[in-house]
C-alpha cells in the first residue's frame, strides 16, 4: 500500500480542487476513480468527465495510467480514453500529486497541442474546422452531463 497516495487522499479530502472528485475503490488503493467537470467558457464547459487512475506497485516511481472512461475526443486523447501528456510518461516525476496530475488534465481539455496528435480526426479538425470541433465537444459534454 503507497504511502504517498494516502496522503494525495487525505489532501484532496482537505482542500479538493474546483471541479475535481478523486478517491480509490472501496477495497483498492491502487485503483482510483475521478470526475473532472470541464474547463467553464470552453466547449468542455458544463461536462462531467470520468476517469480511472490505475496505479502501479511501483509508484511513485512510475506513473498511473489515467484513461477516459466517459466519451472523448481530443487531439491528446486516444480513443480508448488513455491520455497522452509527458508528465505521465517520459517525463514524469515522482514528486507529482494526484491532484496536480488531474488539474492538469483538466487544462488539456481546453489547451490541446494538435502538434503531437493521437487522435488524428480530433486534431485535424480542430485545427481545419475549429467551429465543428466546438459543436461536437459540446455534443459530448453534453452525454457526459446526462450519464451522471
């Protein structure tokens, strides 16, 4: 059992971020679940988006794997859900908290980097048809509000 994430626990329980919900499963600590509500004035806005943090037994020294498992489409998401950032791969860092880890991804709703794409639809069009990306984002906002 990691220390480290009962203390990332007992932080979020403290002082949880604006629009953020994390705990473990009942009877695992390794296997998180959370909701990011997305980002207010974008077309993530007004979505509840759920994830799992699937922690290895090696953390901190090696990352969680985070996936989407509300509908998603991102340029850095791919479409099983996993998330693509550096922080959670080659440049992750033993010090990252869970919370730090999901405001993060929470960021990348509204901040995607359509350079290093791995969902190349996503990308394409956010880049060649911003207002079609738009519409279908709040589509899926939308699902994800009704599937609460």
């Amino acid at each position: 059992m990691s220390g480290k994430l009962i203390r990332n626990l007992r932080s979020l329980k403290r002082d949880p971020p604006v629009g953020i919900t994390a705990a473990p499963e009942e009877d695992n600590i390794m296997l998180w679940n959370a909701v990011i509500n997305g980002p207010e004035d974008t077309p993530w806005s007004g979505g509840k988006f759920k994830l799992t943090l699937d922690f290895p037994h090696d953390y901190p020294m090696k990352p969680p794997r985070v996936r989407f498992v509300s509908q998603m489409f991102h340029p850095n998401i791919y479409e099983d859900g996993r998330v693509c950032v550096d922080f959670l791969e080659d440049e992750w860092t033993p010090a990252l908290l869970v919370e730090t880890i999901l405001i993060s991804i929470q960021s990348l709703l509204s901040d995607a980097n359509p350079d290093t794409p791995v969902n190349s639809d996503a990308a394409r069009m956010f880049v060649d048809n911003r207002r079609e990306y738009n519409r279908r984002v709040r589509e899926i906002a939308e699902q994800s509000r009704m599937a609460q």
